[in-house]
C-alpha cells in the first residue's frame, strides 16, 4: 500500500483547514454556481483523486483549482464561503478527523464533530489548550481520545457521556474513531462523498483492515450506508462490522452494539478496548 502523507499536521487556529480541503470546496463551489460543468467537475476530481492515490501527495488539488479559476478572473474565497454558508459548515474552529491510536483494536466509524462549542472558545486558556491537543492528535501522539482532557468542552461531555459504561472498566479507552466529514456543522447535511483529505484516513482504516488480527472490532456508529460503500471502494475482500441498534443514541453499551444481528461479546469488547493498560482502573486512579 502506497504511503500518503499527513494533511493535518500543521492545523492551528490560524489555519483550521488543510490546502487541499480548502481548495477543493472552491471547487465544489464552482460547480455549484455553475462555473464549471458537471463533467468537468467529475473530470478534474478524478485527476486529483488519481495522484493523490499514486503519489500521496496532494499540492495537486491547489494547483488544479487555480488553472481553472485564474482564466475567469475569480477568487477562491468566494466560493468557499458561499459553499460553506450553504452548508453550515463551521470551518472557524479545529477540525477532527480523527480521534484517538490507529493502534488500536477497535476503530469506531461516526458521522462528523457537530456543532462548534463557541462559548469554551471565548476562553484564551481553553483556545491554546484545544489547539496543542488537537495537535498532538492529529500526529498520532495521543493513544486515546483527547476530548477526555478537555473539561468544559462540549466533545467532553460527549465522550463521556457515550463511553460511560467503558469508563468503569478503564480510565481512557483505547480505540481510534474516524469522522466520515471532519468539519463541524450547525446541523447534519449531505457530506460530499469525497474530500481531498478522505485519502488520509482511508488509508489509515485501509492499513488497519488489512492487518491480520483476530481481535479486531469495527464498529460503524452513523452514517452506516456512506460508510459501507466508501471501504467497499477501497477493495477490501471482507470486513465484519458491528452497528449500533439505537441510531438517535450512539453510546457503546452491551445492549447497543450488534453483528449479525447478535449483541457481540461485550466482555471481549472491554478486553479489547482497555488492552495495554493493565493498570489503567478507575478505582485506582481515584486513590
């Protein structure tokens, strides 16, 4: 499998979108004002999507989106904002794309971060807190979710609240959880099919799906249909998954996770997702 670069190494308040998203929704954005046609569109995202899969690369998608827009004389901004306004997306907060160790046995497969938690940011505190994490997760140097370090903050609340029953096996589960769109957004919309940046963390749930293990769980939580089709894209011969029952509630509980139609082994679920931390107990971290 080829190798791919990072996109998401140098996020930061000053720049909460990496080029080639950024660029790519000025492309979506020029199909949507019918600057270019649908033909096209499908044309040069074809190009970009095949370079970006041969050379792990991805300057192509800036360079690409400027030989069409320099000729008409517009600005890329323009139609990024628009886009961005039509679709409530939040691009004025830090992105997640993912959250948590690739390591990991259990990859959780969501939807996207939801609506941005403006009030926590008006804190310059919590602003250099929430960027130095999301730092040091996008390059893989946390082996759990960083929202569990940060109190106050709405995605705390959600972890916390969706991993309660986790919590009382283990002070900071182990998994890797990918967001199918990694902006945040006012309310849920139709995510495009493809980003740019969707390479990285395909290639990341590709590498892990591939790896031979038998521990292995994967556990689609939203957004089950898109999902499915985006890792059959990625040829993979076969890959069991698990589903949450309660759609309107994504908690990972005994009762709300299935395969096959059968609740799985929530035992060998805890074992998997508290390995490597033998004495990671919440009792002990309380003396």
């Amino acid at each position: 499998m080829n190798l791919i670069e990072n996109p998401w190494l140098d996020i930061s308040w000053n720049k909460t979108i990496p080029d080639c998203d950024w660029y790519y929704f000025a492309l979506l954005g020029a199909k949507s004002k019918g600057i270019i046609k649908c033909d096209e569109f499908n044309f040069v995202t074809k190009e970009i999507e095949d370079y970006i899969f041969t050379q792990g690369k991805f300057d192509i998608v800036k360079e690409k989106v400027i030989q069409l827009l320099e000729p008409e004389n517009i600005k890329p901004e323009a139609l990024v904002n628009e886009w961005i306004v039509k679709h409530n997306i939040q691009l004025n907060t830090l992105p997640e794309p993912y959250t948590g160790d690739p390591e990991s046995n259990v990859y959780l497969l969501n939807m996207n971060p939801g609506k941005r938690d403006e009030e926590f940011e008006k804190v310059e505190y919590n602003r250099l807190k929430y960027e130095l994490l999301t730092k040091l997760n996008l390059s893989h140097q946390i082996k759990h979710s960083f929202w569990y370090h940060m109190k106050g903050h709405d995605g705390y609340s959600w972890i916390r609240n969706k991993t309660n029953r986790l919590l009382k096996k283990t002070l900071y589960p182990r998994f890797f959880m990918i967001e199918y769109f990694p902006y945040h957004s006012v309310r849920g919309f139709e995510f495009p099919q493809y980003l740019p940046s969707y390479h990285y963390t395909d290639f990341i749930l590709k590498r892990w799906l591939n790896k031979p293990s038998e521990n292995k769980i994967l556990i689609i939580m939203r957004n089950n249909e898109k999902w499915v089709r985006r890792i059959e894209e990625m040829k993979i011969n076969s890959f069991p998954y698990a589903v949450l029952n309660n759609k309107q509630n994504v908690s990972l509980t005994k009762k709300n996770i299935s395969r096959n139609g059968k609740d799985i082994d929530f035992d060998d679920f805890i074992a998997q997702i508290s390995y490597d931390f033998p004495n990671n107990k919440k009792d002990e971290d309380a003396k």
